[in-house]
C-alpha cells in the first residue's frame, strides 16, 4: 500500500460478472465518496475497470465475478478492481491509434489517477488507481 494510505478506511464489494453489475459499482462508488472530490473520476474508473473485468476476463463467464475495493484517506482515494483471471496475459496501457475500437482503458486511468499499479496473477489481475484528494500531492511522493 501507498504510504499516503497509512491510515485509511477500507470497503468491499463483489459482484457478479454481469453487465449491469458495472451501474451497481458506480452508484456504490458514488456513494462511498459522495463529498469527496474525486469521486467521478474514481466512479469512471470503477465503471471502466468492472466492464474491462466482464468483457476479457473470466469474470463475465457463466460464474464469473469481479471484486472491487476503495480506500480513503485523508490524502488519497484508491479503488481496486480484481477480475477473475483466466487470460493468461496481464494487462497493461498501450497507446492506441484514434480509430482504434477498443484498447484504450488503462491509457484513459493512467490520464486519470495519479498513480496506477497492476498486479497480475495466477487467480486473476488487480488493478489499482489512486487520486489525491489534495492537489497540492499531484507530483510528490507524499
């Protein structure tokens, strides 16, 4: 964990692997960090990242789910998706041309969040996004 996030408040929420799972994730999002100013942009990802876990992961078979958590410090939100795996490669950001269909996910949370790590495993990938809470962060290490 981030040292920004030493003492934080943590929430869970699994789902199952249907499309309209990703609204709930939102609205649960939204909800969690309804006063705190970053809570579209954390909401957008949430959303992005629960429907990336649907679409190319084991998470939207017949038994899939996908797994999402949000932490909040004083100084920083991190919301966390974990899919269920089952593709043998990690994503990853890659720049996309301007036609491109698809692709452009971890690129647009990259442009987001502030700070982004993927964890990649045999039971599945993590990704998490963190947003400072306070602007005066962006660009320091806490």
């Amino acid at each position: 964990m981030h040292e920004c996030m030493s003492i934080a408040r943590v929430w869970g929420l699994s789902c199952p692997g249907s499309p309209e799972e990703v609204s709930r994730a939102r609205r649960w999002t939204r909800d969690i960090l309804r006063s705190s100013p970053p809570a579209d942009d954390a909401a957008l990802i949430v959303s992005e990242l629960s429907t990336n876990a649907i679409r190319h992961t084991a998470s939207g078979w017949a038994a899939g789910s996908f797994h999402l958590a949000v932490a909040v410090s004083a100084q920083v939100v991190a919301v966390s998706a974990t899919d269920d795996g089952g593709t043998g490669t990690t994503p990853k950001a890659e720049h996309q041309n301007q036609d491109a269909e698809g692709g452009r996910v971890l690129d647009m949370v990259n442009a987001i969040a502030h700070w982004v790590v993927i964890h990649s495993g045999t039971q599945g990938c993590t990704v998490t996004a963190e947003l400072y809470v306070d602007a005066r962060l962006v660009g320091r290490s806490c």
